[in-house]
C-alpha cells in the first residue's frame, strides 16, 4: 500500500476514533451525535430489518434516472453547441452563471406542474447535473486537436461520424469528469428536495427521524449514504485514473 | 508497378494552382501560394522543399481535397479534385495524429473498419502493416507508451493498410531526431517500392529530399512557386548509404544554392518569428 492511502487511512480512522472517544467521555452529548460505533450498529440493524427497503430503492432509482437523463442530455447539448458557435456565444453567460441559480427555488413550481411523484425530485437532480456534463464536454471537444479533424476527412467520414467515432472519444476523459459531477449533482439534489416535501425516500426518512428525535435512525442513514456516495465516486475515479494512464506519457 | 520516369502515365496535374487568403480584419489578402504547375508520374517519388511559410502545406492540402484552390485546376488520375479526398490518396501530417484512445492495432485497422471491411480482411491487412512497420511487439500499446518515431510510424501504416495510389506526406519526420529520420526515410523508400504508389513528400530538409526523391520541386518563398525541379536521378533500388554517393553533396548544395536568397527573403518578409 502506498504511503499516501496508510496515511488516509489512519487521518479517517484517527477522527472517528477521536468522535467516539469525545462522546464516551461526555464531552460531546449523546444528544447532538451518537457515537460513530452505534451509527454503523444502527446501519447494520435498518438494512437487517428490510423496512426501508422502498425508500432506499426509490431514492437510488430516482438518483440513477437523474444520472442518466443529465448523462445523456448533457453530452448531446455540449455536442450540438460546440458545432453551434452562434448558440453557444448566446447562451454563454448563462453556463457562466447557472451555478449561482438556486435549483431548490423551483421546485414549488416543479411540484404545482409534474406533482406529488418522483418527478420533482428528479427534475432537480437532473438540473443539477446536466450543466456540469454540458461544460465538461464543450472543454473536451474544443480540444480536439485539428489533425484528427483532417485524419477524419482523410478517411472521408461525415460530421456525425467525427463526432462519434474522433470527436468524442478523444473529449472522453473531460465528459468522464463530468459524469463524475452528475453523480454526486444527481445525489445531492434527489435526496436533498426529499428533505423538502415528498412521502418517501431516504432524504424523507432522515428528515423525519430528525423531526422525531430519532438519532440512531438519523445518523445511520446519513452513515449510508456518505458510504455509498463515496464508494460510488471512489470506483468512478479509480476508473478515470485507468483511462488517463492509456494517454499520459 | 511502374517505373517512374518520363515515360509513366501522369498520376497528377496541377494548373495554375493559386490561394489566396482572404482579406480579414485589418489585415489585407495574403497571396499563400501559386501559380503552380506540376505533372506527378504515377509510382514517382516527389519531394518539395521550399523556406518557411512558402505555401508547401497549402499545396499538399489543395492536392489532398483538404482546402480548395482559389484558382487553378487539380485532378487525380484524371478526375477532378474538388475540396474532398479523392478515392486513393493517402496523407501522413507533421502532427501526431494517431488516435489516443486505440491500441496501436485498433489505430491502424481504423480505415479499413470505417469502411467497413470484413473482421479477417482487417485482420490480415493490419498484421501486414504492423510487421512492415515493425510494430508487431507493439500492437496492444497505446500512442502515449510510444516514441514520437513510432508514433509516426503508426500514423503511416494506418494510411498504408488502405493501399492508396498516392501517398502525401507533411513533413512526417519533422518532429524526429536525425537518426531517426534517416531511418525513417529508409522504411519509406521500401514502402515507395513495394507499394508502387506515387509519393509527394514536403520536407524542410535539403539533405532528406535529395536522399529520397526522383525529383524535387524547390519553391520561392511566399507566394510559393516553383524555381527549378532538380532531377536526381537514383536508381530505384536505394536507400539512406546514398548520402555517401560523391552526387549526393552537389545534388543538395545546388538546392541551396537556389533556396538561399529564398530563405533570407522569407526571413526578411517575417522577421525572426516563425
């Protein structure tokens, strides 16, 4: 094991050590955080139970349509604008400032038009996502060095084969960077307009073990989906090393 | 396989071939290039040397398809070449174009599987280029675990496996060392003659296109046009001792001789900045 990761791994397990060592010793009350010990115990007994079994299906189905739908918009509008200059010189201050835009504003409004379902808390997961692969992809293919351009006319191929066969594979280490935004983009925003107004999913779950004093079902689902958000972007970026190693000298 | 020569049928003809640049902001128009007439001999090998900025890129690209002529008239075996790659030619750019993201194989078969040739035809052809390059051991590579010779390499058996009739080539070398490119025009001089293709070489080495060309096209600085087209008059059968032949020294230095004042002009004409 690398020097570096031992060292990671002792910083994390020093602090959860440090946590627990702190709340033991009554210095943090067991009031305001449980011990990390009891959280993963508590983890342990709601996955055992099966009894949030819907609400954590339903939140990741609804994080995985988000992932996709800003996947797949995302790459296709970052293509059609990077042939569009004119569009793209338009709609520029508004990639420059999307950020700043408080997504969760809208949802009353996405409420009032897709109602009480899954919809809404989609739509935001998506909102959040699909700028982030937008701009990573317009990075990616604005480098595309022009002689693959004149190696794909040399090969006589049309503006959809570039675009699918040299353009986009060369851009592909940037939209990976951008599909590894969406996924977190697509977590936080699902689960955090569950916290809002929706009747299920782990966000809703976690919101009303909080309004119920329930801390060890709180911090066990917030345990679960720090785990799972970390092993998620974890295997995402050991796959983005993979890639860049084929193209880093 | 013809033998070049005055008696080979013509692969190539330019007429009047000119660009002009248009006028941009502030700037006004930049003649680039022209007029240029030139008969190609089909499975002839042509190199054209000429100083910085005279054009040379611009005519290979008029000839390739890849940028129409402002006025003139290009034709390959007779037909007309009108801002797209004609059927049959072939180009290696000074650049590294080979793709990233494919294995050494996988760059190579490209072509063939853009147009859709059958998996054992592609098979067959790539294990070809691949051992004729000398790039057996490497086929499973990507471009970024290769030299920048082998990169070129991989570039010119990716044009090879399509079998063009004309091959062009953009200061492929440039980018190499000295050995290297010595070796590297050896490789080419087999590939000229095993192929039987025409090949028209841009260099901005006197001594390389002394070395490997039947003739070479020596142009002007800015607007690039011919002065002479020096006949060197190799056997067929050569490769890179040549430069020990007593011909080759008076060969190279009578281009000099009519590239100098050309030089110093387009040095005169842009200053020290390329």
């Amino acid at each position: 094991m690398k020097r570096v990761t031992l060292l990671r791994i002792l910083v994390i397990l020093g602090a959860i050590g440090l946590l627990e060592g702190l709340i033991h010793a009554g210095i943090v009350p067991r009031f305001t955080i449980i011990p990390p010990s009891e959280m993963a115990s508590a983890l342990a007994a709601i996955l055992a139970s099966g009894k949030l079994k819907v609400d954590i299906a339903v939140t990741l189905t609804n994080v995985a349509v988000a992932i996709v739908a800003s996947m797949a918009a995302g790459v296709t509008i970052g293509t059609v604008l990077q042939r569009a200059a004119a569009l793209r010189r338009i709609l520029d201050p508004l990639f420059a400032t999307y950020y700043a835009i408080p997504m969760y504003a809208f949802y009353p409004l996405l409420i009032v038009v897709f109602g009480l379902g899954d919809v809404p808390q989609i739509c935001i997961g998506f909102l959040l996502a699909v700028m982030a692969v937008i701009i990573n992809t317009l990075n990616g293919l604005d480098r595309v060095p022009r002689v693959l351009l004149k190696a794909a006319r040399m090969h006589r191929m049309s503006a959809l084969r570039t675009a699918l066969r040299i353009r986009l594979p060369y851009a592909a280490p940037y939209i990976f960077t951008g599909f590894k935004l969406a996924v977190a983009y697509s977590f936080i925003g699902v689960i955090g307009a569950e916290f809002i107004t929706s009747s299920r999913g782990i966000g809703y779950e976690i919101s009303f073990a909080y309004n119920n004093f329930d801390n060890r079902l709180m911090y066990g689902l917030i345990l679960f989906v720090l785990a799972l958000v970390l092993t998620v972007n974890m295997s995402l970026h050991a796959w983005e090393k993979r890639l860049m190693m084929r193209r880093q000298r | 396989m013809s033998p070049a020569g005055g008696d080979a049928p013509v692969h190539v003809t330019l007429r009047g071939i000119t660009r002009v640049y248009p006028a941009q902001a502030a700037q006004p128009p930049v003649h680039a290039l022209g007029p240029i007439d030139l008969d190609l001999r089909q499975g002839e090998f042509f190199a054209v040397v000429g100083p910085s900025g005279c054009g040379k890129s611009t005519l290979l690209d008029v000839i390739a398809g890849l940028a129409v002529a402002s006025a003139g008239d290009a034709s390959f075996e007779g037909q007309a070449i009108d801002g797209s790659v004609p059927d049959g030619i072939g180009v290696v750019f000074q650049e590294d174009a080979s793709f990233p993201w494919l294995t050494v194989h996988d760059n190579i078969a490209f072509g063939l599987r853009e147009l859709g040739r059958p998996a054992d035809v592609v098979q067959a052809k790539v294990k070809y280029a691949l051992d004729f390059m000398g790039l057996a051991d490497f086929a499973q590579a990507y471009p970024a675990q290769l030299s920048g010779g082998m990169r070129q390499r991989v570039c010119i058996a990716r044009t090879l496996v399509l079998e063009p009739r004309l091959i062009l080539l953009d200061e492929p070398f440039g980018a190499l060392d000295q050995q290297t490119r010595l070796l590297m025009g050896d490789e080419l001089l087999r590939l000229w003659r095993e192929t039987g293709a025409t090949i028209l070489l841009i260099t901005h080495a006197l001594d390389e296109a002394t070395m490997l060309a039947d003739r070479v096209g020596v142009m002007s600085a800015r607007p690039g046009r011919f002065l002479e087209i020096v006949t060197t008059g190799w056997p067929r059968e050569r490769d890179s001792t040549i430069v020990a032949d007593p011909r080759f020294g008076g060969l190279t230095s009578r281009i000099w001789t009519l590239l100098r004042g050309e030089s110093l002009r387009a040095l005169g004409h842009t200053g020290v900045r390329r």
